[in-house]
C-alpha cells in the first residue's frame, strides 16, 4: 500500500484541463485582473500547483509580458510543463516550504490547491512571505460548514477540504492592505477569487 499523496505520484497531468476546467471563467477573471496591474511593462509571477501548466497558458494567451516561475509537488506534472515550456521555470516543492527568498514576486498565483492540503494557513503565509504586492487566491471550495476530509485510496491519500470562508478571509485581511472577492459562479462549480494587496511591512 502507497502511503504518499496522490498528487506526488499522479502523471495524469491532463485531467484539469479536461471536462471544461481549463475554460472555467474564474481563469479569465485572475488574468484580466493581473492585465490591470501588469500590462505592458514585465512582472514576475510565481504560480503555485501548476499541473498541466494551465495558468501559464492563459497568461501566454493573454499576451503578458510574464516572467513566469511555476511550482507543484508532482514530479510528472513539472517534468511535463519543463519539456513543453523551457523558456519558463519549472521546480518541484510544497506550497507549504517555499524556496525563494521574501518579497520574491511581484504576484503570486494559486488555484485550486489549498482545498487538496490538510489545511491552508502554512500556504497562505508563505505565499504572502515571497510575494512582493498581490497574491490571487482562487478557491473552489470555500463555503459552510468546514470540513476537512482526507481520503484513503490503495494508491496513496488525497485531502479534498472545503473551508469556512470567515476565519479563512480573517487570515488574508490580517496580511493584506485590501482584499477584493470576486465570486464567478459556473454551473455546479462556483469559484471565489481573493486578490490581495500585500500588507507592507
Ligand atoms: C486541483 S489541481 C489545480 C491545478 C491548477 N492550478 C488548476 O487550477 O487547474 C492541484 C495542484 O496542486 C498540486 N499540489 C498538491 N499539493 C501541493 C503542494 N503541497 N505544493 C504544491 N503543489 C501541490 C497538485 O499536484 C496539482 O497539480
């Protein structure tokens, strides 16, 4: 029996952009957004849990002048964006340790992964840690009641958490100088953007 995260181990690292989700219109509404801070002139951006590199894409599509560093802790999922995409960076880590210096980016990005940890606030923290002004924090599962839920598999676990949004939107409005929610429904999969302005030290 595998006793790893399931996200160590996956090579599917297509799925996410199947069934609709690379055109969820949350993707739109996180680049449009960093187009309003960032067009024109170039930036750097740290996307966190990247799998099949969909975030670079959009920003690519978008036409940013992006320097772009992308992160996951799946081995195959950066190996797979490092072949089809040399001209970015690629590295394997946690979320949840990062190895970059304070005040790092000029945004740090992250999708859909805080609801795949046994909880958020280690990653909020070190991503506000090596942002220098915005982290885009864009949620899939936020909403009452909390429930942390870890499932067991033969091949390893996987955390699949939903968070109450009050003590979560606590923890960001306490690094941030503002914090603006934007909700983007979509049929039976809301999301809920949080773009934050850095608190400066
Ligand atoms: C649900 S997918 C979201 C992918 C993409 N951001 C999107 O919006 O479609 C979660 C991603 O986070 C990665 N991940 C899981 N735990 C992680 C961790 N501790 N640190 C970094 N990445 C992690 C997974 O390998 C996977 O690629």
């Amino acid at each position: 029996m595998n006793t790893e995260s399931l996200w160590v181990q996956t090579s599917e690292v297509a799925h996410m952009s199947e069934a609709g989700r690379a055109g969820h219109p949350s993707h739109a509404v996180v680049t449009e957004h960093i187009a309003t801070l960032h067009s024109g002139a170039p930036f750097e951006l740290l996307d966190c849990g990247v799998i099949s590199g969909v975030t670079y894409h959009h920003l690519l599509q978008a036409g940013l002048e992006v320097d772009y560093t992308g992160i996951d802790i799946g081995e195959a999922a950066i190996a797979d964006c490092r072949e089809r995409h040399p001209e970015a960076r690629w590295r394997q880590m946690s979320v949840t340790d990062l190895a970059f210096s304070d005040n790092s980016f000029d945004v740090v990005n992250c999708r859909h992964l805080l609801e795949c940890l046994p909880y958020y606030e280690t990653a909020v923290r070190e991503m506000f840690r090596v942002a220098r002004r915005t982290v885009v924090i864009c949620m899939f599962q936020v909403r009452e009641p909390e429930a942390l839920l870890r499932r067991e598999t033969a091949n390893g676990y996987i955390w699949f958490n939903r968070y109450a949004p009050g003590p979560f939107e606590a923890l960001l409005h306490s690094l941030s100088e503002s914090v603006e929610i934007v909700d983007v429904p979509f049929d039976h999969r809301p999301n809920r953007v949080y773009f934050c302005t850095k608190r400066s030290a």
